[in-house]
DNA sequence: CTGTTAGCGCTTTCAG
DNA sequence: CTGAAAGCGCTAACAG
C-alpha cells in the first residue's frame, strides 16, 4: 500500500542524465551547468521527487539535527523558550528533536535514545543529565548546553542567569522595605537553579542579619506551591514577605493567600518572584519579579551549540548572564 | 576532530562473529543464541557501540518519526497538548520532530523540510495546511492529523471538539442570565476553530431574537484582545457580556476591564472563554468557559495517526468531541 | 542459529 | 562539466 518513493535514479533516468547530476543539483555548493539543471528540475518535479534526508545524513554524516530536552513545558517560560530555539535552529537549517521528561526524573531512557538519533548536538532546557550520559556525549564529541540547569561535568557548556544574584537581591529587597518575617519558596529540591537562588537569598539575608523565618518547596508547580502557602500561614505568626523562586509559584502563592486566608498582597504579605513571565505583568497581580534575561539566554545557548558543533569540540563555557530586579507593587512601599 | 563512531563491523570484530550476528543482537524479533548474544553484548559495551538509527531507517524504510506542528505555544492549551502528544508518542517509541510556526502563517517552507524528513506521519496542532502540501501527503501517503484546525481537502483526518455547540452554548447562556448587550471576540480570522465558535454563539443569539452587539478581533493574543476590549468600551452604551474565543484572550479582557476601566465582572460585564486551560480556574478569574477535553483530543489524534501508520492509510476520518460548559462566577447570576 | 550477500538512496572522489 | 564506481552503517533474505 505505502507508495514507492521516487530516487534520484528515476529521476535521472527520465532527465537522460546520470544518477550523481540529479544528486549535484540538490546540493548547494555542487558545480553544474544550467542546461542539465534544467533537464533534471524539470523531470525531478514531474515525478514529485524530494532528495531522501535520511540516506543524505547517512553519507554525510550530519543529520543536522538537534536534540533538545524539556521539562516543565507547562511553564510559560519554558514553552517561550522552546519557541525562540525553534526559530533559532529552524533558521540555521536545523530541526530538533523533542524530547519531554518529569521535572528532573528519568533522563537515562530519552539520553540513550538521543545518543542513538545521531543527533548533531544536545540542548537541555531545565533538564539536568546524569554524569555517565554527559561523559558519553564528551566521549563521542557530541556538544551539549544546559540552560538554566548545571551539572557537575566537565565538558558541557551551560548558560544560566545570575540565580544567586538574583536570590541575593530578593532578600536585601525584602529586608530594606521592613519585612522581618521573611520566608522561602524553593522549587525542586535538586535544582542547582533553585538552590542559587536560595543561597543568594539567605546570604542577603544574613547580612542584614535577618534569619529566614521558614522554608518550604513547591516543585516550581501551581498546586504544590498552593500547598506549601497553606503550611506556611497555618499558624500565627505567619510570614510578612515570601519570596519564591519562580513566578509560577509565586502567583500561586498570591491566589491562596487572597482566596483562601483573605490576606491582600502587598499590605499584608510581600511577595517576590523569579523569570518575569507574561502573567507577572499582569495587573491582578502585578508581581515584583527577578526578570531572566530569556531570550539572550536561548540566543547564546543556541549559538554556542552551533558554534560546537561546526568547530567540532569547541571547548565548553559556563555562562551567567546578569538579571534585572523589576519592582512593581506586590511587595509593600514600593515607589 | 570528530570522533569517529564505533560501527556494528568493529564490534563484530572484536566479538568474533558476523556483522549481521551483531545486528540481530539489536532487533527485537530476531532470533539468536544467548551464548552470541552475550559475547556481542560485551563487545559493544567495551566499545561504547550503539546503533545508528539513520542507518537502519534507511534500510527499514520506517524513520520512527512523528513532524509535529505547532502554532501558539505561548498558549497553554497547546504547550499542555504538545506535551501529552510527546507523552504518548514517546512510549510508542516514535520520535517528534517539532516544527513552530507563526499561527496559521507560511507552513509552506516548513513543509517541505517535513516531507524531506522522511518523518511517517504529520500532527498539526492548532496551525493549517495548504492544500497543496495536503495533497502531496496524499500521493505519498504520509498520514497527517490536524488537532483543532480543519483543511478544505479529503485524506487528511482531524480532530477538533465540538467547537459550534460551545459557542451555542455560550450565547444561549449569556442570554438566559438577562444579558442583550453581547460582544464576540473572535481569534484568528482565518481559524476555522474560532469561525465555527462564532458560527454557534451567532446562531444561539439568533435563536434568541437578539443580534450580536459587536465583534472584534483579538488573534488568539493577549495584547491584541486587550485592545479589542479598549474599542469594545470606547464609548457607551458598553457591552454587559463578551464571549471570547479562548480563555488567553478572556483572561485579557477582563484584566483590561478591571485595571482601565474599573469594572467589575461579573456584576458590570460577563465575560465567557474557550478551553478551559488552568489559568481558568484561579480565584482571580474564576472564569466561567467552555472545557475542551483536551486529553481525549490529543489522545485520539495521536492513536488515529499511528492506527494510520501501521495499516498504511486508513481512509481519513473527521472527529468532533463534546464539550463541557465550565459554569464559574465570570457571568452574572450563576449559581 | 549463523555467515554471506545484496542493497536502502544518496554523496563524493576520480577519470574522462 | 559529467558519468562511473565506491561506499555510509545497517537489515533482510538466503543458504548452510
């Protein structure tokens, strides 16, 4: 039933010219002259012929495509990522290869998978990898770059924003606008993203010498950062400021408080985010957030993957582009 | 500088046996002695060997491949149907080769690029093929599904819900809480989901003997349907309900009437959406929708492409789920 | 069960 | 500029 596909041999054979002519005028940079070009375009679209991609990668050894790892596609930041990445490859001539896994879980199955694809190289986008898989792709030179997750490898590239900074920011914020009872919201436990992001914190923290007045971890999901806020304002005295450490949460956060303890933000809890998504801006919430610079941090991460992967092992670099407080009023005494 | 990669031959080598020995050690169904097996086993562990699928789809004619197509990640309905479609193909074993393009704009490059990409079936998500493309996928028998979005063109399968019945619902509701101000706010003007939407709610008003009081344009965007709101209140008598096309753009509308207008909803305005994403059913908005079972959506496609994969083109078939009227407190006198 | 033998559809020397 | 020939790494008959 599956039709036969038309070769670069049926395709000659009506053109009368050789096999390799009609290969020639499907590659860029091939010499021929236009009359057997003509000869071949002409029966090539006659037949409704396509140049097979698969036996062309098997030759030539590039599959020109690039394998990129999410999780967490439900968070808007991701998903704009994916978006921009998407653009970044298409444009370059490259497809991607989507692979979805749970939060921080089970990259061991999708990796082996990917070494197998023969893809060209490997974005991870909030995906961790485990060491054996990171020496593997070190070992067969295939360039991989983390964005917004590190991993204790050498030999990939990673580009984060300046979580600790950020952290760091968000607690002298909090301190220097009068919260004393200031608590935090992490998101996965094992994210070196959420762990930056609270060392910077409490550092701030201990050098206003203010202690952290609670901890709890909302696995950067809605439901589960809905949970931790009832925890944390069970009992009296409850927090004055929260900071947690991505947006998602952080609006979440802000919906329990006002629709479950009638709490208003910011007169009676400050709140503070982290990435400056869509939905901080707007103004039910109107969240003062820790803006990721994201595009530029998908522009270089894509870059540097192309670069490594033309320059054939371009030794690996570590990334922190800076990040920018944006004050808006869901901590009190804004300006 | 590439390393070269360890071929089945260089692992046949060292195992002492034949190259096709060691291919079999790799194919589920092939039959081969535990003791061979074991001796191949080792070999290719030593070696670091694993298979290259390009090869090997070549050969088999079959890529594993899925082109998905996405338009509108930014919106969560399609972000949450991408990763479920991910999900479902991933333990299938199929690969997804993820292609993005700007709403409904030029599939015309990408599909090219997809069909030169051997991949064995096509999912569009929320974007629309020219008929010529569909077509072509026809005489090649490449079996595309379309998930919310219809093609003027037989052989191409699609599942949408039932996109009439839910404007119809929506306009027949408005009606019933007293409301006979009522504005549509349409998406995307070439989406024949947003068309059929309208198509209802226009006919339920009909029904009803009360004529739509205005319409507008919003693209499925958040920016763009607050300005719509902005011209759908410029001047007064202003609407008392809106049905907007998805909840992306109802979420905006009402945010828009709460900051810059400084009404309320639903005691001013009623305000329905379309989908009912997460966002929906936070106790900001509360927003009374329309669900589309999106699981059961995406579930549906994805059986339907891989059924049409395996049996070599099952004749195509058109798919309209129910929908669910989500009743929450964005429209005036619910209960 | 295993090895030998043909290719899959294409790119790429290498002569002419 | 063009054709012939040699594979890319693997699977799939086919004998043994």
């Amino acid at each position: 039933m599956k039709k036969k596909s038309v070769t670069s041999r049926e395709v000659a054979q009506l053109a009368g010219v050789s096999q390799s002519a009609v290969s020639r005028c499907f590659s860029p940079k091939a010499s021929i002259s236009k009359k057997t070009r003509d000869k071949v375009l002409e029966a090539a679209r006659q037949l409704g012929y396509r140049p097979n991609t698969i036996a062309r990668s098997l030759i030539t050894r590039s599959s020109r495509t690039i394998a990129v790892v999410v999780s967490q596609l439900d968070n808007p930041f991701y998903a704009l990522t994916l978006a921009k990445a998407s653009e970044y490859f298409q444009a370059e001539g490259y497809h991607l290869l989507l692979f979805l896994v749970s939060d921080d879980g089970n990259t061991e199955g999708v990796m082996s998978e990917i070494l197998e694809s023969q893809a060209e190289g490997i974005l991870m986008l909030a995906a961790s990898l485990a060491t054996p898989f990171a020496q593997e792709c070190v070992d067969r030179s295939i360039p991989v770059v983390m964005i917004n997750r590190t991993v204790d490898s050498a030999g990939v590239s990673q580009v984060s924003s300046d979580n600790y900074h950020g952290g760091h920011w968000a607690g002298r914020y909090l301190v220097a606008q009068g919260h004393s009872r200031i608590a935090f919201l992490n998101g996965l436990p094992t994210s070196s993203t959420g762990a930056y992001r609270r060392l910077g914190f409490l550092d701030a923290l201990a050098l206003e010498g203010v202690s952290c007045w609670a901890e709890e971890c909302g696995d950067y999901r809605f439901d589960k950062a809905s949970e931790a806020t009832r925890r944390l304002f069970a009992k009296s005295p409850y927090p004055d400021a929260i900071f947690a450490a991505n947006d998602h949460m952080a609006i979440a956060v802000i919906e329990t408080l006002r629709s479950e303890f009638g709490l208003r933000v910011p007169e009676d809890v400050s709140v503070i985010g982290f990435d400056d998504t869509p939905v901080a801006s707007w103004p039910s919430f109107h969240l003062t957030t820790v803006r990721q610079p994201r595009e530029e941090m998908v522009a270089t991460a894509s870059r540097l993957l192309l670069e490594q992967i033309r320059e054939g092992q371009l030794s690996p670099v570590q990334l922190t582009l800076p990040v920018v407080p944006v004050i808006r009023s869901s901590v009190r005494g804004a300006v």
